[in-house]
C-alpha cells in the first residue's frame, strides 16, 4: 500500500517549503524507519532532494532555530495559514 505524504506544495515561499520537506524526511526517518524516510524522498525530484540535503546541513551546521528564523523572514503567520511578504 502506497502513503500519501505531504508534499507541502501549498507553501509557496521556497525555503520554508524546502525546510518543512527536509523536516517532514527527519521525522519519518526517525519515527518510522530508513524505508518510509526513501519512499518519501522518491516523491520529488533529483533537484528537490538536492535541495533538502542542503537544508539539512544547514540545519546541522547553524542549528534549528537559526535556520527557522531565515526560512520564515518575510512570512506573515495568520493563524494556520501564512503569507508571504
């Protein structure tokens, strides 16, 4: 049986989106295992993928909240949704 992920294509200020996918691979990863983690992976492109990884090593090289504070400027959160400024 085939998971649907979130893809989070509705986000569409690049970074955040790139972080929250690179987000989303961790914590399937972690939670439910190397394979679901790839099956994830294989829903974007090369070039996305590529992206992720850079995310992730930034993540890993400036820390979390360093990296959350770059991806959200110029993002207005509205409740649950966000706008991009």
């Amino acid at each position: 049986m085939k998971t649907t992920f979130n893809r989070f294509t509705d986000i569409q200020h690049r970074p955040l989106r790139i972080y929250n996918r690179s987000v989303m691979f961790a914590n399937l990863f972690e939670d439910q295992g190397k394979y679901v983690a790839e099956e994830y992976a294989q829903t974007f492109t090369k070039e996305e993928r590529l992206e992720m990884a850079q995310m992730t090593a930034l993540v890993k090289k400036k820390g979390v909240k360093t990296i959350q504070s770059l991806v959200t400027a110029g993002v207005e959160f509205v409740d649950d949704e966000y706008k991009a400024q």
